[in-house]
C-alpha cells in the first residue's frame, strides 16, 4: 500500500496446522483455542500498527486454498482491504465477530467524548494534528491506540461476522485499511484467488470445491459436483467463479465449470479491462466451462487414450470476459435475476445452465436424468431408462448389472461388492443382493457380503413308548 506512508498487510492463524495439538502459539488476543488473524505492519519498520482476530483455525502451509489478501481500488472503491480465510467461520452456525483485536484511537474532547478514528478520516491514518482539524476549538487530545483511553475493539457493534452458514468453511471480509474497522463479512467456499473489479463496484473470487464432502453454497446457491466416468458419487468436484457487490458483499452471480476429475483453481488475476483468468489443472479430456463453452482434449502419446479421463495431469488458463456478461441463451426474459427468468419451451435452465430438451445430466453423474421441459425446467427429471436400463443409486446413475464398489482415493483400485449390484427391474434407487447373500451393515466391499447357511433340519425323534401300567 503506497498511500501516505504506506503499509503492510497480512494475514495468519494462531495454529500452524488448524488444531490446537502440538502446534498452537499464544496470542493475548485470541479469545478462542483458534484465531484467524488479519494485521496491518508498518513497512519500515514491522510495527503492528492494527489486528483483527476471527474464530477460526486456518492452516498455513499445508493447504492449496489459503484464500487471498487484496487492495481494493482506491479512487473508485474506497481505501479498503478483501481478505479471504479458510477455516474461519466454520462448523456449525456460530457467528463468529471480527469486532476483537486491538483497539482504536482517536480524538478526546475537553468534554469527554471520544470519537474514534474510523469517525474522524476515512482516507487516512488520523493523527493528533488531525484532532484539531477535526475540533475546531482545537481542545481535542489525540488518544493512541494503545492509551488506556482507546476504545477496545469490541465497541463496534456493527455485528460484522464470519460463520452464518454451516456448511461453509471460508470467509470474505472486507476492512477499512488504515484503521482495521470492518465493513462486512460472507461465509463462502474456500478461495483461492481474489480480484476487486476496475470500476470498484464489484470484487471476484474463484476457488475449487468438493460438494461430495459438503455443500458448497454461495448465498442461497448450491453448486453442482462435476463427476468423472467411472467414480463414486461422493467424488464429485468443480471449480467456481462469482461475483459480490463491492458496497455490501451480496452475490451478483456464480458460475460452475468442471470435468470431475481433479478439477483445481489455484490463482485468479484479473487485467485493466476487467478480464479474469482462472489458473490451476485437470485430468479431463472433456471439460465445461460456465455456461457457454466446452473443450475437447486428446492424448496421443499414453496409454489407453480412449478413455474421458486423461492420464496425464494439464495446467490450464481459462479467460472469463467479466465485462461483458451476457444473459444465458434460453432466457427469454430477465428482469431482476434468474429465479424469477421466463424459459424458452424447448429448454431448461438448470444449476445456471441452458439444456434443450432431452439432454442428460451425464456430467454430474446424471446420465439418466434428462431436460424435460414438461415436467420440469429448472431440475433435472426422470430418463426413459431410469427403472428399464440404469439404476440411480449413491447420487450417480449405472448400468443394469454394475456391481457396488469401494475406492478410497480417486487414483485407488476399485474393489468390487460381490453381491450389490443394479438390477433396475427389481429397484432402480437401491442395491439388490444376489440370491444367496446377505449385506453385512456398515462394511464395505469386499467385506460387505456373507453367504446365507441354512442350517441342516434335524431328523424327527421317534417318540418315547409309553410303558404299559
């Protein structure tokens, strides 16, 4: 930051693993067994000229989406900071204040009043010629943040917080930089990159997530999982971009893109123009990007080059015209936003994606789900061979005949059930068992199944004479 004197701004975690054991670090102003930090350092000298502290237990070091530390720009939007945590907020709903940390200076009057320093210079840091400036009387005492006068942290009841919905596990926060006050805060996904927007009025974020281990919900939105051919329905993955208001933090838009096979974002930069550029890799031979674009890719030179996932992993970078937004093809009437939309008839507008009638939902895992306009235009209905030729069963569509199976990691061996496997005609959303089994709860393949004993009739016991009396 080159404003006035300049400064230093970063971000930390009061645990270097995200748990207390082994790795926890005192901190005199963390209230909890974990904090999320964000600071301000003098760059000459290190000084900590401001903190604030989150519930939280972010890792440092040991985890690919650390979020992100941005300026925001300065004669558009306001001397302001976007920081992005993981793990902060997280777990069950607990609004979790950013209003602790250190406190605020500011300017005492003759009369006793103090007013805080974010009260006094927004563009600024305040101070004490800055109090007379501010009292013309010029009978005002400049107090320091550290005076026994200043006003804790805790005195801001704004009700800025992190943690308001429970399945997410990151944070957006935005801070008021030369005095650390902050403006609002939005549970998210995890982030991996930040960008605010040239004209200051909106700020981007992208990341990579993982809704078969939880949803990942951006405001009231779910995201889609992407799934590769061949996986477990809990091994969905995708990548995300969005979009929030620069003023209040409010969603304006996120899109979806995906191949489910190691789908990951781990940069975002943006350009003068307001372009946006995801970086990160894949392992897909066939990937969508938001709602308009899908590409191809094949492999000449590995083994088995028929198959949709690819053998070898590849970097990519995906260009998002972030400027010029246009609306999705089969809206044919958009006025506020896409849930109130009108659908063109022969369409389905869908985890916001455009589908004509009687495309399957193949790259979530859905093949036997179709777009079917006349039941349905916003979710996905039952296919023609749903009950006749595939089972849905474990949130991914199979083939009649296709057995269970148990993978503990995407690149592992898949170990076959030997008794559950999909037999649509007999239930098309549950396992049938082969004759002669039964399934053993809570185990997997391939100790999931015991053969059926059926224990020998004995002989009938000739009955007792009666001796004669």
């Amino acid at each position: 930051d080159n404003e006035q004197d300049g400064g230093l701004y970063v971000t930390g975690t009061t645990t270097y693993g995200g748990t207390t054991k082994g790795h926890q670090k005192d901190h005199p102003l963390c209230d909890h067994d974990n904090c999320s930090v964000i600071m301000r350092l003098s760059p000459t000298d290190g000084e900590v000229q401001w903190e604030r502290l989150v519930k939280g237990s972010a890792r440092w070091g040991v985890f690919d989406q650390a979020g992100g530390l941005e300026l925001a720009k300065e004669d558009v939007d306001g001397p302001f900071i976007y920081v992005a945590m993981d793990d902060t907020g997280e777990g069950a709903v607990e609004q979790s204040t950013l209003n602790a940390g250190t406190s605020y200076g500011g300017c005492l009057s003759s009369a006793g009043v103090f007013t805080p320093e974010y009260l006094i210079f927004m563009k600024k840091v305040v101070e004490a010629a800055d109090c007379d400036f501010y009292d013309t009387t010029e009978t005002s005492t400049f107090i320091s943040r550290d005076a026994p006068e200043a006003a804790p942290a805790s005195s801001v009841t704004n009700g800025v917080s992190c943690g308001k919905q429970s399945t997410n596990d990151a944070c957006l926060m935005k801070f008021h930089k030369h005095s650390g006050l902050p403006m609002w805060a939005v549970d998210i996904p995890p982030v991996a990159g930040i960008v605010p927007s040239p004209d200051g009025m909106s700020v981007h974020i992208a990341g990579w997530y993982y809704p078969g281990r939880a949803p990942a919900l951006l405001d009231s939105v779910s995201l889609p999982g992407y799934l590769r051919d061949g996986g477990l329905g809990s091994q969905t993955s995708g990548i995300f971009n969005a979009k929030l208001s620069a003023e209040t933090g409010a969603g304006d838009y996120v899109m979806h893109s995906g191949g489910g096979s190691k789908d990951r974002l781990y940069n975002l930069v943006g350009d003068t123009e307001g372009n946006l550029y995801n970086i990160g890799y894949h392992m897909n031979l066939e990937m969508q990007w938001g709602h308009n674009l899908k590409t191809t890719m094949v492999e000449t030179d590995v083994e088995n080059p028929t198959k949709s996932e690819a053998v070898e992993t590849h970097m990519y970078v995906s260009k998002i015209s972030a400027v010029t937004e246009s609306t999705p093809s089969c809206l044919t009437t958009c006025a506020g936003n896409t849930d109130q939309a009108v659908i063109e008839a022969n369409s389905c507008f869908i985890d916001g994606k455009c589908y004509p009638a009687g495309a399957n939902g193949d790259a979530f895992g859905k093949s036997c789900f179709v777009c079917d306009p006349t039941k349905d235009q916003r979710n996905w209905s039952d296919g023609p061979t749903l009950g006749l030729t595939q089972c849905y069963i474990d949130k991914r569509c199979m083939a009649s005949g296709d057995f269970h199976f148990y993978q503990r990691r995407t690149w592992s061996a898949q170990i076959p059930s030997v008794c559950q496997f999909c037999s649509p005609e007999n239930n098309p959303l549950e396992w049938s068992v082969k004759d002669g089994f039964q399934v053993l709860d809570g185990s997997t393949p391939p100790n999931d199944c015991a053969a059926i004993t059926i224990a020998p009739i004995p002989s009938p016991v000739p009955p007792t004479p009666t001796p004669p009396t």
